[in-house]
C-alpha cells in the first residue's frame, strides 16, 4: 500500500501578502520572551491541519490525516528537522543555506506526501524564533528556524515535534522560551503537542497529550545536551527554562516513568542519543532504550534520533525500538550521500496500529521509505535505490535478534516504489486498510551476494566495537569516533566528522 498524496491549492489573501511583504530579513530587536505557563494543549484533538490560508506566501498541501472508516491509527515518524543553517539569518519566507535562500515550498513538497498519518512527527532540532538578535552559545553549529516555517509544515500535516535535543538551547534561555512560544502559537496551523522542552522541570518532563481517530496519544521527549534541570534550579529570578537529560540516569528514569503512568492507548518516547554517524547503539544505550523504555516500561514506540543516519528497527514483547532515523530534513546539514550506502540516507517509518480483541492497539504493519537530498529537498528514494537501503536496513536488523531478551530485528519485503513492509503474524487476513496492504506479504528473501558485500563493508560487517560506556555528549566539538569495526566513513572535505555531518 503507498503513500497517499491529497492536496488543496489555497488562494493568497490580500492580508497574507501584506504580512509578507512587511517582514524584514532581520527582525527588530526587543527583550526576551516571558514565561510560558503551559507548554503543551492538554488533550489536543487533531484532525488534520489547519485550513487557513497560507500566510508566508507559500500555500502549502493540506494533508488531513487518512481515515479510511476503519479502526486503524496510523503513526507516521521522521528524523532530524531543522529549517536553517548554522549561524544563518531566519526570514519569513524561506530558510538559509550558505547565503542561499530557499521557499518553505521548494524545501518540503518531496516529503509533503508522507505526512498523512493520525500522528506525524519529527524530532525539531533547532531553535524557533523571528529574531536574529538573540544571542548564540559559544559553540560551532547553532540552529534557528523561522516558525513561519513550522506553521507551514504544520499545514501540511506535521502534527507532533520532539524538542529535547543538543541544539534546543543554541540561544540560552531565550532562546527556549522563544521556541515555546511560537510554538504554542502553531497550534492554529495544526500542531498538537511539542515535548522535551519547558520552563521548570515539571513541564520539561510532561508528556504530550494527543487525540487521533479515537486514540488518547501520549509522548515525551528527552535529549542529550544543556545539563539537565536539577531540581529547582532557576535562572535568576525566574525558572529556568531547559530539558531533562538523557544521560543522567535519574533524568531518563523519570522522563519514562511519567509516560508510563500517563493515561493513553498509546505511548511515544523520543530520545536523542549516542553519537554522529553510528549505525549500531551502545550496549548501554540497548539497554536504556528497548530494555528500561520498551520492555521494562511498556512504551509502544521508543524512536531515537541525534547520529544524522538510520539505523535498524526492533519489536521487542510487541512494542518497537526505532533505533535511529536519520535525517528528515536540514538545510544546516551536509549532503549525506558522501557517506557510503550505510549512511547516505534518512528514514520515514509508517506504523498501522489496530485494536485487539481487547480493545488494545497493537502494531500490524510497518512501513519504511528511504529517503535522499536531506540537506536541501528531500525525497524518498525509488525503485533500485529505494530497495537497496531497504537491504541495509535488513542488514542492521541482524544485529537487533536477542532471543535471551525476547527481541526481533526487524526485516523489511522490499517493495516496487523503493519502500518497504514488514507485517506481524495475522495482519494479512484483518479487514479493512491492514489486511489490504498485507494480504500478499512474505518475508523478504536474502540479497544476492554482490549486494550483501556492498552492505556489510559499508557497515562495517556484523563485527562491533561498541563503547560500553553510553552515549558521548554532543556539545563537545571533536570528532566523534567510528563504533564500526571496519568501516570509516569518508570525510572528502578532510575535516572532522562534525565538519562532515554539519554544512559548514
């Protein structure tokens, strides 16, 4: 079953074009915003984007979430997103790459189809904000993205974005509550729920809360990066505003459990981890992410982000480690494709949920599109090339089997459009959406030979150095070092790997 692309074409008004033309290259300057109370609408209900015209100048696809009649919750989940370069001007109408200026349309209508999920999500890794007098951390990468751009990806159906990440407190403090804000204001294009960041800790750690075609979604976010929020911990005379972070036990062990006691059908955790580059996590991130989150706390869908490439996908006790996604869309970063066919492209995963006997939602199929040109307008990945990334997924899946754990990699059928299927056991004879789109599903046979070598050099094979140790903190600027064996990525400007990985 592809990916369905709906669209509307929308007539500018006579006051859109007036906002248009009145927004400066740089925004006036004017103090920091003030303190937002609520981060996130409790118990938003979404049914789609906003309808209003596009007030940036770039209509954009109005995509409302697909809902067939059937009983089916569709999640939808990209990568790394980010709308500027680094240390780049943000502008209302489009977003900055090396001085060059793309339109929010130009950047978004090959991956605009995709978002036609219940849930449409992506990890927001920039900070969002009109003004380009805020002042940058002393750090190489900074990201900003003007929330014009937010507001017109909302529109086309992106309705969920995590924040916890190591570029959410590029600006400091005002640069956090300058995210809040605008995106509390995106609501009215279509957001829903944006976790990870807030003012105080308790509202850094609460969850989202999201209703979808009948299902109470619940998600939290957590990230590396800014040091955590200790508790009561304040920036003056006021809270401080920040995230909880990943690699303090106690941070994470709190960020889980506040999901897990959050009523809801389902439950997703998004995590910013690990390391630049690195296909295969950590023992020690293993065991935080599919063994504390996903086994331990009944998270459906633990999906991690923060190396800038896809990794493998696991099902452990019927829930689903999405281990890395890659980019989905970054203008502040390089052309992937330098990398090697292991690392060269993003992912988007397309889960159909459908309700047991029980009343439960569990997962029937999985979907994958590869998709290419991350760092300018991306696109999913066709035909040969398409399927080719499907094998390198298969590939990686080898490494996620632990029958001592109870823990599956996941391998993918690929299909004719470049994408690709799995579908758990039963879901070809279900009616409706789910039975349709498995009802002819095998498992995928192995590659051939000259392909299976391209792969595992590529990747470096099925033997790993993996650091015992966790994640590494990506707000230090070194290079990070290969966990792959016998593979190191090619770095063709002779810079180190964040040189490689950011445009610049």
């Amino acid at each position: 079953m592809g990916w369905r692309v709906r669209t509307r074409w929308h007539l500018l008004s006579g006051l859109a074009v007036f906002a248009l033309s009145s927004s400066a290259a740089f925004a006036s300057e004017r103090g920091a915003a003030g303190s937002i109370a609520v981060a996130n609408a409790p118990l938003a209900a979404t049914h789609g984007p906003n309808r209003d015209s596009d007030p940036t100048g770039e209509f954009g696809t109005k995509r409302p979430s697909e809902n067939t009649g059937d009983d089916v919750v569709t999640i939808v989940l990209g990568g790394d997103l980010g709308l500027g370069g680094s240390n780049q001007p943000v502008v209302a109408t489009g977003s900055y790459r090396h001085g060059q200026k793309q339109g929010w349309h130009e950047l978004t209508s090959g991956i605009a189809p995709l978002f036609d999920g219940d849930i449409n999500f992506a990890n927001l890794e920039t900070v969002v904000t009109d003004r380009n007098d805020l002042k940058a951390n002393p750090k190489s990468f900074n990201f900003k993205s003007h929330p014009a751009g937010v507001n017109h990806l909302a529109r086309l159906g992106l309705n969920v974005v995590s924040t916890a990440n190591n570029h959410a407190i590029d600006y400091g403090d005002a640069g956090v509550r300058e995210t809040l804000r605008h995106l509390d204001a995106a609501r009215m294009h279509g957001l829903a729920a944006w976790p990870g960041i807030g003012v105080g800790r308790d509202e850094a750690s609460r969850p989202g809360d999201v209703t979808v075609n009948g299902a109470r979604v619940r998600l939290s976010a957590i990230g590396i990066g800014g040091g955590g929020m200790p508790e009561g911990g304040s920036n003056g005379s006021r809270p401080r505003a920040g995230m909880l972070n990943f690699n303090r036990a106690e941070d994470f062990s709190e960020s889980i459990a506040r999901l897990a006691d959050a009523s809801g059908d389902l439950r997703i955790l998004s995590v910013h981890y690990g390391a630049e580059l690195q296909v295969r996590a950590s023992y020690a991130d293993v065991a935080k992410l599919r063994d504390q989150a996903a086994k331990g706390s009944g998270i459906d869908i633990v999906v991690g982000h923060h190396a800038h490439v896809a990794a493998g996908v696991q099902l452990v006790d019927g829930k689903l480690v999405l281990y890395g996604l890659g980019n989905l869309l970054h203008p502040g970063m390089q052309d992937m494709a330098r990398f090697g066919v292991c690392r060269d492209y993003g992912l988007v995963v397309r889960v159909l949920f459908s309700r047991d006997a029980e009343g439960k939602l569990t997962p029937r199929a999985i979907e994958a599109v590869p998709i290419t040109d991350m760092h300018a307008r991306a696109k999913p990945l066709n035909g040969e090339s398409g399927r080719l990334h499907i094998e390198v997924l298969n590939h990686l899946a080898g490494d996620l089997d632990d029958q001592k754990a109870g823990a599956t990699g996941v391998r993918f059928a690929p299909r004719a459009d470049g994408s690709g299927l799995y579908c758990l056991p039963g879901a070809g004879q279900e009616p409706g959406r789910i039975g349709a789109t498995c009802k002819d599903w095998e498992p995928p046979p192995p590659p051939s030979k000259d392909i299976a070598r391209r792969i595992s050099s590529s990747c470096g094979g099925m033997s790993i150095a993996r650091r015992r140790g966790g994640s590494d903190d990506a707000t230090r600027v070194e290079p990070a070092r290969s966990r792959v064996s016998r593979h190191k990525p090619k770095n063709e400007a002779g810079g180190t790997l964040l040189t490689s990985i950011f445009g610049w």
